[in-house]
C-alpha cells in the first residue's frame, strides 16, 4: 500500500462520528465464533526461533496461494515479525491445547519444551500439527493497534489422520465425526 492511502485508512479510522462497539461488546461477538487455532513460528535476526498462538488466521485467496493474521503491536513476537521474510504456520490438532497455552503464554521460552522441528529452511513447525504452511511474508499494514500480515504459501504439509482444534468462547473444542451435522 502506498503511504497516502496508508494516510487516508487512518484517517477514515481515526475521524469515524458514528456510534462503535465498546472492546467488550466486540470481544464477546468474537468469543461466539469459533476459530481454529495455530502457531505462528519463525526465526529473529539471531535464528533463534519465535512463536504465537494465533486464531486469527483466514485464506484471503487460492490464486495466488496467500493467507493473513494479526498481531497486536504490542506482542513480543512483533519485533522479529516485523523483519521476518519467511515463517511456518502449525494448525494445531485436538491433542494439543496444551501446545497452544503454552505459545500464547508471555515471558517464557515457548520451544524450551519441545515437540517442534526446524524445516530445511529454517521456520520452526510443531509436531502432530494437522497440517502446515511455511510462507513469504508480503505485507504487514498497520489497522487500529495491531498489524495485518499477509503471507504467500510457499509449501506445506499434511497429517491425515489428525483432528483440528477449535477455540471458542474461551475454551478449547476438539471436532470429529461426532459433532458433524
């Protein structure tokens, strides 16, 4: 994006007169809708791996293959994820909400526990995740206090038998044949 429509967003954000939800009332929408979950991984400028949990993740287009997420700008991930080129995404399985808490967890060392491999390229992927993606970061807009990352998919991985996790209204959900309707 150019800087000028950079300029012309916030401003359309800043100078809305119209009546807007109050953070509570918009978080207790969005604790009603359900999201995968997935870690975000990737390397700082020392190669020493990064981590988040995110449900903000969404596929913005099948051609060209690219997805996005945010991230607060507050986040400690945000300094190496503002200089990263590359980075995996992990959708995580039914088994591992404990891999979640632990990546969405502040001030510990989020791999000192295992259960990650590093791909040949470098990224971080975690273990029995249902499936990956490792990506070119290809934009980070700035929208209210966080950033927009967009990523192009450049490879991926499957596990066939995996069952996703499902995160909604702060709990953890596990989804199989059982809950299809």
């Amino acid at each position: 994006m150019t800087a000028e429509l950079l300029r012309v967003l916030d401003a359309d954000l800043a100078e809305q007169d119209e009546p807007q939800l109050s953070p509570q009332a918009y978080k207790d929408v969005f604790r009603r809708h359900p999201a995968g979950v997935a870690v975000v991984t990737l390397l700082d400028d020392e190669g020493r791996p990064v981590g988040f949990t995110a449900t903000s993740v969404i596929s913005v287009s099948a051609e060209p293959p690219l997805l996005a997420f945010s991230l607060a700008s507050t986040s400690s991930s945000w300094p190496a994820l503002s200089r990263a080129r590359t980075l995996a995404i992990s959708f995580l399985s039914a088994a591992q909400d404990d891999v979640s808490a632990r990546f969405a967890t502040s001030g510990i060392d989020r791999f000192a526990a295992g259960g990650w491999a590093a791909l040949d390229t470098g990224e971080p992927v975690i273990d029995g995740a249902v499936s990956w993606l490792r990506g070119r970061v290809v934009q980070r807009v700035p929208v209210g206090g966080s950033y927009l990352i967009s990523v192009r998919a450049l490879a991926h991985g499957i596990a066939d038998e995996a069952l996703p996790l499902v995160y909604h209204d702060r709990t953890y959900h596990r989804i199989g044949d059982h809950t299809a309707v």
